[in-house]
C-alpha cells in the first residue's frame, strides 16, 4: 500500500468481525457503559472503528478522550493484538475542532467561528476551558493574536495525556484488508470512488441516501453520524449507527460480519 493511502484510510487486516461505535458527541456515561458491554462481547479476530463526533455537543468531551484511551489500552492487551486493530474516523466535529486551531488562516474568521460554535464546537471549547469572548476577541484583533490563541489552546490539549495524539491518529475512512467493509463518518458520494471522497466522509450525509446498491464491490456499508437524526439502520445496505447521542438518544455499536452480515449490536 502507498504510503499516502496509509495515512488517510485506516486498513483493518485480519479481521473476522468488525465492531463500529456510532456517534458519541461527548457523553461519557454512555461510552462507559458501552464499552463495558462491549468487553463481553468482543472475540479474537474482531477489530474496532470509532466513527468520529465523539467530542461536540455533550459536556464530557474530556472523558470521552480519556475513556478512549483507557480501552484501547484494554483491547490492545488482548493476545495477539496490534495497534491497527482499532481506527479512529474523522467526523465533523474533529473536523472543526482542527479547523480552529488553524483559524487564523481563514479569510473570515469571526464567521467561521461563530458558525463552528452553533454546530456543537463550544461544548469542546468549554471543555478544554476556553471562553467564546476570548476566541472572539483575537478574531477580532486579526490573525497574530489568533495564532496566539490557538498556540494556546494546543498546549492546553497538550496537557491532557494522549488527546493530541489520538486526534492526530484520525483517517478518513477504514476499510477491511479484502474489501468486503468500509465505514466511514457520515457520508459517501457513491458517484465517485473512496479515493476521490474527500470530506464528503464526514459531512456529506445528504449523499448517503443514494447509497442504495453494492459501492465500489464493498459488501456493506456503515456510517456512524446522520445529521438528519433519521434513526439507527441495520437493515439497508448502507447501515446507520446514529442513535442520537448526545442529543437526547442511545450510544449505538453494531458488530458486522465479512459477508455483510451484521453479526451483533446493542445500544446504551
């Protein structure tokens, strides 16, 4: 494999099953609570994807970071184990929350915070212990004082043991060594191939809809985020996994078979 197809997809070898945790957005109780179930059920030859959104929205987006962290280290303690047995998606919030610390080199960054912030990144920002006055005053002040800020905000994740490491760990999508899975964020295009994708992965959920037959000789499809909030899906072909987390609903896993099967799932 190249080694830029490397760093932006995540390639699940040896898999028997794959498990998948739907979006989160910062409720740690119920990461908690899914992973201790988990626990129970997972079997040699499964592999984990998180589906992205698990910070935004919710107040416990530390936890959730710190949570992650803590079961990695109980899955990759298994026999046999390696450290790309469990990927870790982009979604549309980890997408923001990398927009900001770049902020200043938007062409207008007053909006493009203030935009972020409605769509669920101040619950992040709080959590990591900035104020919006503040974000918005070095926008205000131009882009020097924008770079201080994020400068900033980078030590202040710095401070929290494997946040930055686990944020910078993010692929664009993931996909079973022989093909037969491909999870992704919130969307795919299915005009275009999975190289040619792009962030539609985590905000193209209008696309999703048309997933409606066999995409790219992938025996199924699975996605974590629906922005629409239409409901979890193991029936269809292209499967959703959102069951409203952090925003009034259930934390949704599912377990998924090479013959795209959906072998398992519960939520919590």
């Amino acid at each position: 494999m190249e080694a830029d197809t490397a760093s932006r997809f995540a390639v699940l070898s040896g898999a028997h099953r794959v498990w998948a945790v739907g979006a989160l957005h910062g409720e740690a109780g119920r990461l908690k609570a899914l992973h201790a179930e988990l626990s129970q059920r997972f079997e040699d030859g499964d592999r984990l994807v998180y589906l992205g959104n698990w910070i935004g929205h919710g107040g416990d987006v530390i936890e959730v970071q710190d949570e992650i962290l803590r079961h990695r280290i109980s899955v990759l303690a298994r026999p046999g184990a390696e450290s790309d047995h469990v990927a870790y998606l982009r979604g549309a919030q980890e997408e923001m929350w990398r927009k900001l610390l770049q902020l200043q080199f938007a062409p207008d960054p007053v909006d493009v915070l203030d935009w972020m912030l409605v769509h669920g990144l101040e619950a992040t920002l709080r959590a990591y212990g900035q104020k919006v006055a503040e974000a918005r005053s070095a926008c205000r002040d131009g882009a020097l004082s924008i770079a201080k800020w994020t400068t900033h905000v980078h030590g202040v994740v710095r401070a929290h043991p494997g946040h930055e490491e686990l944020l910078s760990a993010l692929r664009r999508a993931a996909f079973t060594l022989g093909g037969e899975l491909l999870f992704v964020a919130a969307g795919i295009d299915p005009s275009r191939p999975v190289s040619q994708q792009s962030d539609t992965f985590w905000w193209g959920s209008s696309y999703y809809s048309r997933v409606e037959k066999p995409y790219e000789g992938y025996r199924r499809v699975v996605r974590g985020h629906d922005r629409h909030l239409t409901g979890v899906d193991l029936d269809s072909y292209a499967a959703t996994l959102d069951g409203g987390c952090g925003r009034g609903g259930t934390l949704v896993a599912a377990c998924f078979s090479l013959d795209g099967a959906t072998a398992d799932s519960f939520e919590v």
